[in-house]
C-alpha cells in the first residue's frame, strides 16, 4: 500500500511539475505580440521539414501562404536534420498560427522571431495539445498537431493518443490519429487499430486511411480484416479502396472475395472500381475477369464501365471482341 502510495505521490509531483513549466513556457510566448521562436529534438520519421511548391524545396516565409510544409525523401538534409524551430505567432496575446520547420530549413524572415530559450519538449507538447482543442480555427489545429507530431520526446505519442479518445471532438480525434500514422510508430498504429471498432463510422473510415499510410505495421491486414467485418457499408467499403492503393500483393484475391461474398450492393460496386485502382496493369485483367467470371451483373456492369474509362489497348481489345460478339450473335 505504501509503495503505491509513494508512486502515485510522483506521478502526481511530475504532472504537477509538467503543468508549471507548461505555464511558463505559455506565459513567456504569450507576453509580446508577434512572432517567438524556440528549437526542441525532431522526430526521425518527420524528415526534414520545410516549404515546398511545385514540388521543390524553398525558402520559407512565416507569414506565407503560397506552400506546403512537407519533406522529401530524397533530401540529402532528411539524414542531417535533428532540430525542429517551433514558430509561433501572437496577436492580442493569443497565439493565431504555429509553424515547425527543420533546422535546415531556410526561413526568409526568421530574424523577426523573438527567440525563447532551452525550452523543454515535454513544455512544447503540452502547450500545442491545449492549442489544438481551443475553440476557433480549424488551421490552428491542424499546424498545432502537424508540429506536435515531429517532436522527438516519449510526450509525443502518449498526448496525439489521448486526444484520439472519445471525450475529444471529432475533428481533433481524426487529426491525432492522422499524425499517429505519420509519426507515431507501432504504439501510434495500435492506437489507430483500436479506432477501428469506435462507434463513429467516420472516425473508423479515418482509421483505414491512417492504417494505409503506416509503415510501422501491416496495415494491410487491418484494412482486411475491416473491409471484412465493419458493420458499415461505406466503411468496408472505403477499407477495399485503400487495400488496392496499397499495392500489396494480397489485394486483388481479397476484393475478388468481397464482389463475390459481400452482401451490400454498394460494397461490391465499390469493390469493383477498387479493383480498377490496381497498379501494375493488373487493373484491366481484373476487370475482365470480373466480366468473363461468375459475378452478379451489377458487377459486371460496373467492370464494362471501368474498362472503358481505362482506355488502354488491353480495355478497348476487351470491349471490341465483346461487342463483335454480340452483334455476331445478333444477326439472324
């Protein structure tokens, strides 16, 4: 008994402690108007964050709006880069805009940011996580937890995962999850997993995407085992779109199971046009086998149609002998 005691004494003497520095940290970029920088350790998975347009790195401008803050993976600074500058802009002592740039990033007018010193991530975390549930607008939660996510700290993932929960509104909860999918590594995909089975239909769609875009699981299987058992329609089939943009060898046998076992209309039709999203011209052979196969005529509808879309000399040879076909067989 006392040495739960004594644990939860600590635990209680740490948050403590982690709500005053927050505090601090709060207090000193609220107490002028304008821009305020500071530097925390950056997530490796974050890259080398900067501003690009038309697909080039550029210099960023803190007041910009003609880019987007992204990274390239074939950016030799992606390597380099272990220091993210968290910007933040004042105005009328509330913050208005976040920015998060890696240290190699060059940022036109970063002489204009009132520097803050040996910030602690920990501070930094905690005060873009209460940013990001403040009412107003939606860019401020978005930048909040874009820069929230690249921080390298054990904070990250435990807070982008509690404002995932249910006591969060949506919108707050599908960014979380987004970021736990870029950023947040296999305790972040796990957290996405169980989102899978939320009672919000659109949160669970989320889900898939998030799961379709982490590399820190198999989030194929996921995705499977969703397009298989989700109560929802459009969530299944949402689950088959992204199996097919995921280029994993198992996708196309696994859809050709939902067009023949699925019992929703709109499943299998989604289904269909899941299949015409294959890569590696495996698309055209899929749709002509839907036609060619035993399938509901729904679905053979939707093949005909997918393949005309194609255009591809495989599609239009398809479609020339199968109208050849029918007219032979029409004559008298």
């Amino acid at each position: 008994m006392r040495t739960h005691a004594m644990v939860f004494a600590i635990g209680t003497v740490v948050a403590s402690s982690v709500a005053a520095s927050e505090a601090e940290l709060s207090r000193d970029i609220l107490q002028k108007d304008g821009w305020t920088a500071y530097d925390v350790p950056l997530i490796s998975s974050a890259g080398a964050p900067c501003c690009y347009a038309r697909d080039k790195r550029r210099q960023c401008v803190l007041d910009g709006n003609n880019w987007i803050i992204g990274t390239d993976s074939d950016d030799p600074h992606t390597k380099t880069d272990r220091t993210l500058t968290v910007y933040m802009h004042v105005e009328h002592g509330a913050v208005d805009k976040v920015r998060g740039f890696g240290s190699s990033c060059v940022v036109e007018d970063a002489s204009r940011a009132r520097r803050i010193e040996h910030v602690a991530p920990a501070d930094s975390i905690a005060f873009l996580a209460r940013l990001a549930q403040a009412p107003g607008k939606r860019d401020m939660l978005d930048e909040s937890l874009t820069t929230l996510s690249m921080h390298d700290d054990p904070a990250t993932v435990p807070t982008l995962s509690r404002l995932a929960d249910a006591t969060h509104p949506s919108k707050v909860r599908e960014q979380a999850l987004f970021w736990l999918a870029q950023n947040g590594g296999v305790e972040g995909a796990h957290v996405i997993e169980m989102a899978t089975t939320d009672a919000d239909d659109k949160l669970r769609e989320q889900a898939v995407f998030d799961l379709s875009e982490t590399k820190a699981v198999d989030g194929y299987a996921i995705i499977h085992r969703v397009a298989q058992t989700d109560r929802a329609p459009h969530v299944r089939s949402q689950a088959l779109f992204w199996m097919a943009q995921m280029n994993d060898k198992r996708a196309k046998a696994d859809i050709f199971a939902a067009i023949e076992h699925d019992d929703s209309d709109e499943v299998r039709e989604q289904a269909v046009f899941a299949l015409s999203q294959l890569k590696d011209q495996q698309a055209d052979a899929a749709l002509i086998d839907v036609v060619r196969g035993n399938y509901p005529r729904k679905a053979k509808e939707q093949a005909l149609f997918w393949l005309g879309q194609s255009g591809s000399d495989a599609a239009m040879k398809f479609l020339d002998d199968v109208l050849t076909h029918q007219a032979a067989t029409a004559r008298p």
